[in-house]
C-alpha cells in the first residue's frame, strides 16, 4: 500500500504542523477536505496535547498528524544568557520593564518528556512526525507498535538516511526555502542549506523512504512540481497562516499579506535556532550593529517570548514570531478546506497541461 493510500489521502497534500499557529479547527478542516491536518505539540505539555488531540477527533474521524519537537536540552551557559538578557535590555526599558532575571525553557523536548510519550501510546493518533531530529530507538518502538505513521523532517541526505534506519515510513524533505525553524538535527554542524528542488529530487533518487516536499510550496502548480521530482506529497505551511481557523494574530496576518512577504529572512535571534520569519521589530535590532550569540533554543525564545509580551502590552507588535517562507507574496486568504479544493484543482490542471504537452498537444 502507498504512503497516500495508507493515510486515505485523496489530496496529496499535508499542513505544517506549526506549534502555536495550527489549532485543531484548522487541522481538522483540511482532514475534511481530503487532505493531511496537523497539529503541533511541541509548545505545549501532554494534558495540553492530551486536550488537543480531543478537539481534532471532535471534528474529524479522519487521521491527522500531531507533531513533536525532538531537540537537545539546552545548554545553561549563564554567562551568555546574561550577555544576551543585557543586549535585549534597551527594548525592554523601552516598553517600561524589566529583563527576566533568567531564563528557563519554555517548552520541554520530546527527549526528556514520559508523560507526553505515556500520552501518545493511549491517545493513538494515526500520523506522529517529529523536528530537530530523532527520539530514541526505544520511545519510536514504543509509538510504532501503536501501529502510527512515522515521519520526520530532514535537511540533507545523511539525516534522511539516519530517518531510513530508524525505520520512518516517510521523511519531509525541508528546502531552505521554509518558513519557521529549520529541522537540522545539529544545530552547531554545518547546513548546506539546500533548496526543496534539489533536497527532494536527491532523496527520492538517493533515499528509500517516500518523501513529502516541504519550502515555499503555496498551489497546485508547485505541488505538481515536486510530485515530477518524486515526492510522494507536498507540505505546506504559510499557505494556512491566512486562514481564519489559524490561530495567527492580526498583526501576523497583517505583516504576511503586505510587502514584508517578500523579504522572509533566516535568524536565530527569536529563538536560538534558525528559523525564516517575516522581518520585523525583533529582526532589525540584529542590523544595529554586533549581535551577541543567542542561549540555546529554546532559552533565547524564553527572552523573545517575554519581550513580545512586553512590547503587547503597549500596543506594539512585531516582536513576536511571525514565521513564512519564502512564498509568502503566493497566500491567500481563504477558509482551510477552500485552500485544499483550489489547490486540488490547480494541481489537477497542472498535471493535466503537463500530459498535454508530453502528448504534443
């Protein structure tokens, strides 16, 4: 059975997951439509995950994909946390208060996590994929016996293959091209930054597992695309931010419907990883000169967090994560499922031209 057959898909398209954006609504109505919903855990505990599981199933008896973040415990280097809490302190005094006196991280790894995998093996949901990287050998035993599809993101031929040996049933090939955080294993090795075209097209020609393309993909003409370079589906992720289920804010929208939509950018400043976001208050301060190196993810983004609030609680935005890739200028504002039937038919006369020319015609 193939990997679209086995998920019922009669779209070959999944949503981001997108920890923070995605919420159960929409996930559940690109499901409805024929298409693969997700949802991001990573940002949230097992009885918060726990609860978001039950609002999809509400919705939907169709399978979705819940997403986790797979990331090494940061390394508590106070010395840099200071450095990075004195860089930020001008925008804080700027908004009427103080830094935090430290930072804790906001959000727990997968790595160190019982009670989310204790979650996962009684709530059984049909798709898990992870970021950042792998769980250990025993927690995806563990989640493969309760008989779900495995998948992982990858930026490079040596991580699809350490997916391959874990024994995933499918990888995400994710181009430079991406909005959010790049899914890099090791964040300190070296990133060749490849581009979707030729990540996908040398894991499908190099790799054995069924790849989903995923970076900048925003219709149907980029899907039949990366379908012709191999890829078994496309995943899509800024192309749902505009939707009203998404739980993007307005001054989110409203940055990714204007002209910032054209000048996505690579940082590390929101969270200590690099992450393609939309520029804005928080991305030019890293243009004011030297920039300090950020604590670890997801330390940094415990300092991001906090100055995001701070900056909303005088009615100034643009210093949240504002994630896009670099089709954003392509999204358009519509309900979730719309979005999956207008994509459908775009790809269906795509591939239907294709024929055409192929025939001669």
């Amino acid at each position: 059975m193939s990997f679209i057959d086995r998920l019922g898909l009669s779209v070959p398209i999944l949503q981001a997951p997108m920890a923070g954006v995605s919420t159960p609504a929409l996930a559940a109505a690109v499901c409805n439509a024929g298409a693969l919903g997700a949802i991001g855990l990573g940002a949230t505990d097992a009885t918060g995950a726990h609860e978001m599981i039950a609002q999809v199933r509400a919705r939907t008896t169709r399978p979705f994909n819940v997403n986790l973040f797979v990331h090494a415990p940061p390394r508590h280097d106070l010395a840099r946390q200071a450095a990075w809490l004195a860089w930020l302190q001008p925008q804080f005094t700027r908004f009427g208060v103080a830094p935090p006196d430290g930072l804790h991280p906001p959000y727990t790894s997968f790595v160190d996590d019982p009670d989310m995998l204790h979650m996962l093996l009684v709530a059984r949901p049909s798709v898990i994929s992870f970021h950042f990287g792998l769980p250990a050998p025993a927690k995806l035993a563990a989640l493969r016996g309760t008989g779900a599809v495995l998948l992982a993101s990858v930026t490079s031929l040596a991580e699809a293959h350490m997916a391959e040996q874990a024994g995933l049933d499918a990888v995400i090939a994710q181009g430079m091209e991406a909005g959010g955080h790049r899914g890099v294993f090791d964040p300190a090795a070296p990133d060749d930054g490849l581009g979707v075209v030729a990540l996908t097209r040398l894991l499908a020609s190099r790799g054995h597992c069924p790849v989903v393309a995923a970076g900048g993909i925003m219709d149907g003409a980029g899907v039949a695309v990366m379908l012709a370079l191999g890829a078994v589906a496309a995943q899509m992720g800024t192309a749902f931010v505009p939707c009203p289920e998404s739980a993007a804010d307005a001054p989110y929208r409203q940055a990714l419907l204007g002209p910032a939509a054209y000048h996505t950018r690579l940082t590390t400043c929101i969270s200590g990883r690099p992450a393609r976001t939309l520029p804005n208050h928080f991305t030019a301060l890293t243009d004011e000169g030297e920039t300090p190196l950020p604590p670890d993810y997801p330390l940094a983004y415990a300092a991001g967090k906090a100055l995001h609030a701070a900056a909303k609680a005088v009615g100034v935005s643009g210093f949240g994560a504002q994630w896009a890739g670099q089709g954003a200028p392509l999204a358009r504002v519509m309900p979730a499922a719309q979005l999956v039937r207008t994509v459908q038919a775009e790809l269906a006369e795509e591939q239907r031209l294709l024929l055409a020319r192929a025939r001669g015609g």
